[in-house]
C-alpha cells in the first residue's frame, strides 16, 4: 500500500496512479494478459502470439517516446499492476492523440479502474500538453469501453460501419472524442 502523502506514480488518481511501463514490468501475468482471448477479444494486437521476450521488446521500444506516453495502471493498495494506457501518437500540429487502455486483470473488471485511469490521462493530455482533443476507437459489441469513455467525458463523434472483423463477422468501430473546453 502506498503510505500516506508518497506518491510513486507520475500521475495519481484516487484509487490508482499511473507510470512508465518498463521492461521488468513484463512478467508472466503480463503475458497470461497479452495472449488470454477474453482480455485482448477487442484488441488489434489478438493477432498474434506474444512471448515475454516480444513483449519486452515492445515495452522497450516504449520507452521514452514522447509521441506515444505509455503508462502502467497500478492499484494503490497493494501495487498491482492492472492494465496499461496509452496516449498517441501525439499530433502535435493538430493537437490531438488517441487513448487505448486494457484492464487485464478479469477481477478488477466493472469496478471503474479504466475510467479513473482515462481521466488521468485525459487530465494530462490537456493540462500538461496543452492538447485540443483526445479521441478512442473501439469495436461496437465492447459495451465496456464505451461506458468508461462515456463515464470520462466523452461521447460518439462516428462509426465506420462492418470496419473491424472480430469473433468471425465484421463489426462496426465507433470513433469516441473529447474536446478541451477551458
């Protein structure tokens, strides 16, 4: 449990705080994440096979870039790693980056971890980067998703319909955005 007043993470929410996703991150549950179908059932990367020395690699290659911050989601009581969140790439002519998330551990699902963890990423995209707008995709049959975007602010700016093939049909991808009002 973090102590009282320490904060160890880059950027701090009420029940989670957020960090630098590093190589010794990638463990076993890591990987049990990256290759479990109901984790990564609406994820691009489902398509292929991942090994703790692929996902090394790709956390590695991670690390420091500023187009693409890469952050951990971890619980404070206890430290647990959760889930990841991604903002970019940055465009930083336009002003604008996506956010992709995954909570993998199935026993942290429903309780609003993503939501909180968009917040703080929504939180630092306008006020640290001075960003216009923060958008999300995902597959229409991922209610989750939608509600914890929904829940962060944002709402349904499109749908690129039959786009994405998933579970052996094609679905549609919904194109969630959230503009910075102050």
């Amino acid at each position: 449990m973090v102590e009282e007043g320490k904060f160890k993470g880059f950027l701090e929410g009420e029940r989670i705080y957020l960090r630098g996703v590093y190589p010794e991150d990638v463990n076993e549950t890591y990987c049990r994440w990256m290759n479990d179908s109901a984790v990564n059932k609406y994820l691009e990367s489902r398509f292929y096979p991942h090994s703790l020395e692929t996902l090394r690699d790709y956390v590695k290659g991670k690390l420091g870039d500023a187009e693409s911050p890469f952050f951990a989601i971890i619980l404070k009581d206890g430290d647990r790693h959760i889930g990841n969140i991604k903002l970019g790439p940055i465009n930083t002519i336009h002003r604008f980056a996506d956010i992709g998330i995954i909570i993998g551990e199935k026993d942290c699902w429903g309780k609003g971890y993503a939501t909180e963890a968009i917040c703080l990423v929504v939180d630092y995209a306008f006020k640290t980067l001075n960003l216009h707008k923060v958008t999300a995709g995902f597959y229409e049959p991922n209610k989750q998703s939608m509600k914890a975007f929904e829940k962060a602010g944002f709402s349904q700016e499109g749908v690129r319909k039959s786009h994405c093939y998933c579970e052996g049909k094609y679905v549609d991808d919904i194109l969630f955005g959230l503009v910075r009002t102050k």
